[in-house]
C-alpha cells in the first residue's frame, strides 16, 4: 500500500482495545509488505500511478455490469493494462531506499536510444493506423505504417529489457526509463491487437497472416513472459520458454514429442488467440479474478475483512494452540477470496505468525501452520481462489454443481489441519493467549451484521444469480456495511480501494497470460492428446495408476506456479487422458486441482511454505516438509472421493453422511498417526496401526469401517493400559 493509502484508524496504543484487536488495526492501516522489487511513488508520482490503477479497476467493473465489450478487445484490455502498470510498478531486480543511481555510461545511453528509437517510431505507426481508421474513416490502414513498425517494436522492447538487466535503476521511489518504454510497448502492441480483433479472428494461425500480426504478437509474449519474471520468479518462466521453443524444434525431437513445426508467423499469430493468451486463464482473470481481488480490496480498506480475523480470536484465541486455530479460520476464509497462496500467507500470516510464536510455536510450525491454511483456501467454496471458474470454463460443468461436490472434501482438509495443530498442542503442551489479550466475544456478536458481504455472497451464488452480479453485490454489501463502524467508506477510502484492487491483481494477469501461452502451445502441436496416449498405455486400462500419474504429474507442473495457472496447465495436459479412462470429468478435474493446489507446500518447491518461512524466520526446507505433513489429508481426499462419489454429493443422504463422519474420523486417526499422539504418546508400533486404521476408515466401505473401528479399539486399550495415571492426564490436556 502506497503512502498515500493510509487510513485513520486505532492507534496501537489504545487502551480500549486488546492486544489481538491492536495488531490487527495496526495491520490494517500500515503500509502492505512490500515486493523487493516493488517501487513505490510518493507525491505527484504516487497519484498518477494511483489513478491509473483506479481506472484499469473501474473499467473492468463497467464492462463486466455496464457496458459489454467485444471479447477480444476486452480480454486485450486487460492483458495490456496490466502489463502496462506492472512495468511502471515492478523494477528489473531488487530496489532500495534513496538509491540515484541512474546509469549514465555511453553503453547504458546508447542502449536506452536505440530502445527508444524503435518503440517511439512504433508508437508514431500504430497511431497513425488508429487514426486512419477511427478518425479519418479510411478502410486501408497506411501501407509504410504496416510494413514497418513490427521490428523496431520487437527490438525496442528486447533492448529495453536488456538494458533493465544489465544496467537497473534502484531507485525506489523513481521511475525507470527502461520500464517506461516496455509501458509504451505493452500499450503500442496491445493497440495494434484490439484494432485488428475481428480479423484476428479470422487470420490468426493461418497463412493470410500478416507480418505487423506476428511482431505485435512477438512483443507481447516477450513482455508477458519479462513480467512474470518479475512478479512470479523464474519457474514457471522456464517452463513456458520450453514450451515455445517446442513449437519450433518439434521435427528434431524424438518419440511423441516429435511434431511437423511452425514457423514464426504462424505460431505468434495463433498464441495470441482465445487458443492461447486470450484462451480460459485470461477469460476467468479478466472477470472473476478481478472481480474478487477488488471484492477483497474492498475488505481490506473498510477493514470488514479485520473483523473476521477478531472474531477468530474471540472464539479460539484462548483454546490450545490458539492463534494457530485463528489461522485456519483467517487464513481458509481469505484465501479462498484471493486466488493466491503465497500471496495469502503474506497477508494473513504476518499477524497469525508472530502470534503463534507468541504462545510457544515453533517459527518453523507457526510457518507451516499458515502455509497449510492458506493453501487451504484454494479448495474452499464457494470461490476456490478462483478454481471453481476456471473448472467451469475448461469443463463446461455448471459452477454450482463444482461448488457444491467441493463442499466434504474441502470441509475435511480444514477439519484435518484442525486435528493436526490441535494434536500438536496437546503433544507440546501448548497454552492459548490470556484471555484479557483477546477481543470480547459478546463484543464482536454484537456486530455480526460485519459478516453481511460473505453472506450476501453466498446467498446470491447459491440464489442462481451470475457470479459477476454476486461479487458486484458483495462488494456494495462491503462499502455499505463499512457505514455502521467508525471506518466509512468514503470518496478517499473507494479510491484507495479501487488502487489496491489493481496492484494486487497484476502477479495473476501475469501469470494467467503465461499459462495462456503453454496452453496454446498444447493445443497447436496436440502434445496433450499425445501425453494422454502414453498415459492410458502406462496405466494399461487402470483407472488408479491414472490417477497416480497425474497426481504427480499435477505436482510437479504446480511446482513454482500460482494456483491459477498451475491447474490450468494440468488439466490441459492430463484431464483427457483420465477421462478417456473412464472416470467422471468433475472428480478428474477436481482430482487434478486439489493436487495442483497443494504443489504449494509440497517440497521441494513449496512457494506458500517458502512464503512463511520468510515471515518466521525459519528453514524453507524444513517448513515446507512439515506443511506437506499439516496438509497431509489433501493428498488422500481426491482418491476418497474417487472411491466414494457420495462424498461429491453423488448418492443418497445416508451414503453421504456414512462417507463424511467415516471420513472424519479416518482423518483424525491418521492426524493422530502424523502427529504421534493418541491418548498421549504414540510409538512407531502405535502409530503404523493408527495410520491403517485411518486409512480403513477413509476408505468408506462397512467390512473396512468395522476393521478399522476395530483396531481402534485395540490401540486404546493398550496404550491406557501401557500409560500412567499422570501421562493420561497430561495427554487429555
């Protein structure tokens, strides 16, 4: 948050207020922690970049509710705001405070010309094709504009690129003139892009293509990709810079990997396509994404969204393990909101984390505890981090029904997790915090009307109404609520609400239109369908080994991706080789996302764990293992659900309620195997049997329901029999 977005609030130091309620003020109004390569303006500088931001927010909200925009336009639209705003906000490497140090040596000037030179003339070009056509009505555009802006736009950016590696501007709080020019850039070639929409359409991929079609194009992926670089890191970078150059080197290769070749012209034109950049991910970006990143914002600003976070506290504050109980609930709730992990355990987790280390967490627990919840989200009706809607897009199954068969298995994660922090207590002796540290109960009961914009949500989604209008009344419900606390939503506070909603979206535009370009590059050389008939050959007609390869599969392409693009790019690759096998498109699909989900705390490339780990201060490695382990019970749900549809609502009302209070108690009995606990505590002996009991029960069936209730049964016997008196009390702490 910008220096200019600071809002009146509580001091720190009010002794009206508790501890917990003291923080989360505190939170709420100082400055959002900040990328290290994330400037930030002040003054003049600060409100026009501000203002730009309110108007890319305003604009998608007028489109989406007002005024309907072409597709394609609309979808560039969004793709070039944002690659246009991340250039000004985000720098080429690390920034530093009051750091002038602007590159003046003749190689750094000559470079900055020459990029100038090519992007300005293609700025003069694509104007003048605009106002031809717009202005003077002219059918042809200018022949010397067509023919020759394409590659001193290409090149200009590459060197502007360059030059941002080579000699980056620290400066925080200043402008770079290299980010300027690819600004321009964005915009030159994303104006091209929306001029020739309609007969993109038609031309785009095929041999009528134009030259001028393949540069622009050729500009953007350029751009898209050096974006991504800077906002998401170099994974997922990697993994579509392989991709592209696939779409070239395909008659070298071997095996089914082998393909006939594009060339150039061809396969820019066609990766700029709803088949590729302007395919799904951008389509659920440039709408539902948006729209709740904004929705969030909302909460943020009117700080309705600190009241859950106090609420939290009220209620479990006290207990065993408290903060960590708070976390699931904080963490679950807006990450469901936010589309992000990592993005999630920055948000919640530096007020969860440090209050965790407060009544004896490990810093390495306390990590993995928000890392786990965070993560979490990404499952959790009715939003999924943005899940639901790209599921929806892929598969054609109606939005409500992937909401409603996520329900139980999301519901057993977070009641998982639960038995996870609470065992762990139990086994360490863990305190809650006093409670005169703790908000009053009765207090925030009294304003539970704050809950009005997630219920309104809810209500509306499950009423049948679109989810563009639900998260449109969501967001008013917020601005009008925020009318009944001392925190008003006023013309300063929509701004900055508008501001923010902008700047927190710009990592998932990004990536979104990277995943776009593997997508595409799936779709052009049919490497999918390929995969999928390896896939159906290695798991020789079993339905199980399937799923098996595309769980790892879907982990290791979620490795080092946000969760957006990591199940896109999965679901593209896999999906149609399970489904080929048989298994329903919604458990195939719902299979891969919950295991494209939890890539983020799966080691070695946790980004959500390696998120808390920076906050606590802890090993990324050995906060990433113990994630895996909170989280564990997400790596055995989608077979669950696999071998019993009625935990997806399939079946009558008795088989759901038998597969979901089986599968409850089979997920505390392998917590309990996990955590090393169970009526005090557990040997290896102890707990391999605890983790087949466990597994027996998750399985659904009576004959294994009997087994493991059974074994149970015998496991309590001997370790009451095995503990003293003195043991058991401390173990039913």
């Amino acid at each position: 948050m910008s220096n200019a977005q600071h809002q009146e609030g509580p001091s720190s130091a009010d002794p009206d207020l508790s501890l917990i309620e003291q923080e989360t003020a505190k939170a709420s109004v100082d400055e959002d922690p900040l990328a290290g390569n994330q400037r930030e303006f002040t003054g003049t500088r600060n409100l026009v970049v501000a203002a730009m931001c309110v108007a890319y927010s305003v604009f998608h909200l007028m489109v989406m509710n007002v005024y309907p925009l072409e597709t394609w336009a609309y979808r560039l639209s969004h793709v070039g705001g944002g690659l246009f705003l991340g250039f000004l906000l985000f720098g080429a490497s690390a920034l530093s405070e009051n750091t002038r140090d602007e590159n003046r040596n003749p190689a750094s000037l000559a470079l900055l010309g020459f990029a100038a030179a090519g992007i300005g003339y293609a700025l003069v070009a694509v104007a003048a094709i605009w106002i031809n056509g717009t202005l003077m009505g002219v059918a042809l555009p200018p022949a010397w504009a067509m023919s020759t802006f394409g590659i001193p736009l290409a090149a200009g950016s590459a060197l502007a690129i360059l030059h941002g590696w080579l000699f980056p501007q620290r400066d925080r709080h200043a402008f770079s003139a290299g980010d300027i020019l690819l600004a321009v850039a964005a915009l030159v070639a994303t104006a091209y892009l929306i001029f020739f929409a309609r007969q993109l359409q038609l031309r785009a991929g095929m041999p009528m293509a134009l030259p001028g079609d393949m540069w622009a194009a050729i500009t953007g992926v350029i751009l898209i990709i050096e974006l991504t670089r800077r906002l998401a890191g170099m994974a997922l970078v990697i993994i579509a810079s392989i991709f592209v150059a696939y779409s070239f080197l395909g008659p070298w290769l071997p095996g089914i990997f082998e393909h006939r070749g594009y060339d150039a012209k061809r396969f820019f034109s066609y990766i700029f396509t709803d088949n590729g950049i302007l395919g799904a991910p951008i389509a659920i970006s440039s709408t539902y994404i948006i729209l709740f990143v904004i929705f969030a914002a909302f909460l943020q600003t009117t700080r309705v969204g600190e009241y859950f976070v106090n609420l939290a506290f009220a209620a479990a504050g006290h207990k065993r393990g408290g903060p960590a109980k708070v976390a699931i609930f904080a963490s679950g709730l807006m990450g469901m909101i936010n589309g992000t992990s990592a993005g999630n355990v920055v948000a919640t987790g530096s007020l969860t984390i440090p209050m965790m280390k407060k009544v004896g967490y490990k810093p390495q627990t306390a990590a993995s505890v928000e890392a786990a919840a965070s993560t979490g989200g990404q499952i959790m009706p009715p939003i999924m981090g943005a899940g639901a809607f790209i599921m929806a897009e892929i598969t054609g199954i109606p939005y409500m029904e992937i909401v409603s068969a996520a329900i139980i298995p999301a519901a057993l994660y977070f009641i998982s997790v639960y038995f996870m922090i609470d065992l762990a207590a139990q086994k360490a002796n863990l305190k809650g915090l006093p409670r005169d540290q703790l908000p009053k109960l009765g207090a925030l009961i009294r304003q539970i009307y704050l809950l009005t914009p997630i219920i309104v949500l809810i209500y509306a989604l499950f009423a049948g109404y679109s989810v563009i209008r639900c998260g449109t009344l969501a967001m008013i419900t917020a601005a009008v609520v925020s009318w009944l606390t001392p925190h008003r939503m006023g013309p300063k506070q929509l701004f900055n609400a508008l501001d923010n909603g902008a700047r927190m979206v710009l990592q998932l535009v990004a990536v979104c239109a990277t995943a776009g370009i593997i997508v595409g590059v799936i779709a052009l050389t049919g490497i999918g369908s390929r995969f999928s008939t390896v896939l159906l050959a290695l798991a020789d007609q079993s339905q199980i080994l399937a799923l098996f390869f595309a769980m790892v599969i879907s982990i290791v392409l979620g490795m080092g991706m946000p969760t957006t693009a990591a199940y896109a790019v999965a679901a593209s690759v896999i999906a149609p080789g399970v489904v080929n096998l048989g298994v329903e498109p919604l458990i195939a699909h719902l299979f891969i996302f919950y295991f494209a989900v939890m890539s983020a705390i799966t080691p070695p490339v946790a980004l959500a764990a390696y998120a808390g780990s920076a906050l606590a201060g802890s090993d990324p490695v050995k906060t990433s293992v113990e994630s895996f382990k909170i989280g564990l019970a997400a790596f055995v749900v989608p077979y669950m659900f696999f071998y019993s549809p009625a935990m997806l609502l399939e079946g009558t009302w008795f088989e759901i309620g038998h597969i979901a209070i089986t599968a409850i108690v089979g997920v505390y009995l392998l917590s309990c195997a996990v955590q090393g606990w169970f009526i005090g505590h557990a040997g290896a002996v102890v707990r391999v049997a605890l983790l087949a009991a466990g597994l027996s029960m998750i399985a659904g069936g009576w004959l294994t329901d009997a087994f493991g209730l059974g074994l149970v049964v015998l496991i309590a016997v001997l370790q009451k029999r095995i503990l003293t008196a003195k043991d058991l009390a401390h173990g039913a702490d």
